[in-house]
C-alpha cells in the first residue's frame, strides 16, 4: 500500500476475501493495495477515480481494478449532508494475484486468465448487459466456501476474461512506481481538488496542497497523472456536471454550471463539449431519448 495505508484483512484459511460493505458513504480517501478487487455497487453512486481516469458511477454497476491501482469511489455530495437517509452498499472480491494464487495463474490452462489479470491493470468496467450475470455469479460466490467457492472464482474470472464489451477505463496502463511520500502527496491533491471542485481552485492553492512551488507542482502533477492541472479540475467538473443533468436535479444548464465551478456559461459550454465531444444541452436530449 503505497498511496494512503490501506490493508485487506486476509484471513490465513483464504486467498480471496468476499466482503459486504453497507456504509452512510463510500471511503473517502484515495488509496490503493496489493489486491485486485472485483466491485458490484449494489447501491451508491457518485464518481470513480481509478489511476488517472474518472467515471460517473451508480448502483448496479460492476467494476474490475488492478493491483495497486490508486483508485476512490467518491459519493456524491448529497451522501455528506447532515440528515440524508442515502447509504451505499457494494460486494468486493479481493484477490492477490501476484500472492498465494500466483501459482495457480502460472497453470498452462489459466494462460487466457492469467493474461486478462495482466489487462485489468488499469480497470474495466463490465457492460451493462453482462451486469445480471456477473452478479448473478459474485451472489454465489458469496455464499459458498471452500474449493466451491474457488471454483466460482475461477470461473468467475474465465467469464470476465471472455467478455468483449468490458470497457477499459483508462487509454493507458497506470503501472509505474510511487513511493509512499509521493502517494501521500499526489492523494491530498486528488482529495484537495475532489472536496473543493465547486469553488475557485488556482494552481496556487493546489502546489500548496503538495507543499510544492506552481512551477514544479505543474511538472509533478502532469508526470503522475498524465493531465494537466486545469485539464483534470474541468474534468471533475464535467463529470459531475453530467450528473446532475442526468439527475435532473436543476431547473436550468447555467445553474448547474456555476454550482459545479464554472465562472461564466460560455467557458461552461465550451469546456463541456471539448471533454464530452456534445454541448449540455444536446447530453440532456440524448440522455432524455434513452
């Protein structure tokens, strides 16, 4: 665990870990550890940061994250206020492929799996009409132990592996090394920039948060996260822009535009389509044709 100290507890009788989680709100912290995980968001939702990629995410989603790979599942803000009645509730498998079941991926016959773990470095998502399967399976797996429950794991991971439609959720592979300090450095920008996204953040602001001057924090930043610092704020703000027009939960597009942290609705609208390649306003017909 090199981004926030994160442990799984592996139980010494298990080399998979099934975990339930029912919680007020996901984790709040970026973090990463030596599992891979497989993640069914039973319900919840908000948005994924998984290396350098973003994604909205909502219940009944199902997601695959690589070892190591810093990553948070960040709630939406209505998850925070004070009186909500909203909790989240996921089913995780942990698995540590480079531990005890590095034998078994070495078998010539995990060869098509052993490769898909490789891939899955960087994370898919799975499609959503392989959902009702996939869950179908993780259910039970949950329920079952033992070499029944290895089983379903194994074929758990063939199903995943033969799936054409899992979607890669960054372009490129998010495996180079981070030392502790540089994790802990980079994740208190991440959560900096996650918390305050509404506000006016200045690069200032943000070099301060890594104890770095602008002029290296601007290097340091696009080195470890392949984005620019202004590039990756507008995307946090785009992303969550797009789920509130999703939502519906504003009367109008400048409305929501100012509330996710843009300062006029023409930087909004050009900003959004030079991220989501359509303009707000078409989003919401499309989204509305669904």
């Amino acid at each position: 665990m090199k981004v926030l100290p994160f442990t799984i507890p592996v139980p010494h009788d298990h080399t998979i870990i099934v975990q339930e989680e029912a919680l007020p709100h996901f984790y709040t912290f970026l973090h990463r550890h030596a599992e891979a995980q497989i993640t069914w968001i039973q319900k919840g939702e908000g948005t994924l940061l998984a290396g350098n990629s973003m994604h909205a995410f909502r219940h009944g989603e199902i997601y695959l994250l690589g070892a190591n790979l810093p990553h948070l599942f960040k709630s939406d803000p209505a998850y925070f206020q004070p009186g909500n009645d909203l909790d989240v509730k996921t089913v995780t498998i942990f698995f540590n492929p480079t531990g005890k079941l590095s034998a078994l991926f070495s078998l010539p016959e995990m060869k098509a799996v052993n490769a898909f773990i490789t891939q899955m470095q960087s994370g898919f998502k799975v499609p959503e009409g392989s959902y009702a399967a996939i869950a179908k399976h993780i259910e039970a797996l949950q329920q079952a132990n033992g070499a029944g429950q290895m089983s379903l794991f194994i074929e758990l991971l063939n199903m995943l592996s033969a799936d054409a439609g899992l979607q890669p959720l960054s372009s490129g592979n998010f495996a180079y090394s981070m030392t502790d300090p540089e994790g802990m450095r980079i994740a208190s920008v991440y959560n900096y920039i996650m918390q305050n996204y509404s506000s006016p953040l200045t690069l200032e602001d943000a070099a301060m948060q890594a104890h770095l001057t602008p002029t290296a924090f601007c290097r340091y930043f696009k080195k470890h996260t392949r984005h620019t610092f202004v590039h990756f704020v507008n995307k946090v703000r785009v992303n969550e822009a797009c789920k509130l027009l999703v939502n519906g939960t504003s009367n109008s597009i400048a409305a929501i535009a100012y509330s996710c942290g843009f300062n006029s609705i023409t930087n909004f609208n050009y900003v959004f389509k030079s991220i989501t390649g359509t303009s707000p306003r078409d989003y919401v017909s499309f989204i509305q044709t669904q």
